[in-house]
C-alpha cells in the first residue's frame, strides 16, 4: 500500500464530513482491507497530537478496497473548543503488523457564518 494525498475536505461547523478512499499498491492494484484495523487522525499538522481519533470499530467502514472516513466537524476539538482552519488527516491501516500511512490531506474547517 502507498500513501495518497487527498483533495482538500472543506466544512464548516456542524457538517458531517465522508471521505471515501479506495486503497491500492504502489503499482494502483486494489487491495483487499476488509477487516483490517484502522484509525483516521485529524490534527493541527503531521505528527501533531490528534484532535479527533476515529477507528474500523467506530467512524470508519472498511469494505473490499475501499475505506469510508465518516465524522462530524462538531467531534474535533483542541480540549473543550472547536477546532477551525486547516488541519492535517490521516488514515493509517495496520496489515501483518505494520502500520501503513494509505491516506492524508488536509481538512478545513469554516466557522458558521462563513
């Protein structure tokens, strides 16, 4: 599996956000993920402590090649307060003990009356 980078997410506040993935090899073969662990992690920027966690077990669907990434904008928070502007999402699939980054991109955050 490589990484992709996906196009940039745009919502405001309130929205619900699905990003749908199809997962492929270096050579654009899809590959089965299909009850496979995985976590979706949205943060400042790469590396940054996440703001939102989601896993295979609640916020994402893997089925055959595809990874579907569903949250709402309302579930990312810095402590008690809603995260705006840009932020950093990643989406990582564990396979025979290796974690593997399959997905990232950034997701942007608008408040309300934008």
């Amino acid at each position: 599996m490589y990484t992709t980078i996906f196009a940039q997410e745009v919502a405001k506040v309130g929205e619900q956000v699905c990003i749908t993935f199809t997962i492929k090899d270096n050579s654009g073969i899809a590959v089965l993920v299909t009850g496979l662990p995985a976590s979706f992690k949205i943060s400042r920027r790469a590396g940054g402590a996440a703001f939102l966690s989601l896993t295979d077990i609640a916020g994402i669907t893997l089925s055959g090649s595809t990874a579907v990434v569903l949250f709402n904008t309302n579930q990312v928070l810095v402590g008690a307060v809603q995260a705006l502007g840009d932020l950093f999402g990643q989406l990582s699939i564990t396979k025979a003990g290796n974690t593997l980054y399959v997905a990232e991109g950034i997701i942007t955050i608008l408040p309300v009356n934008s």
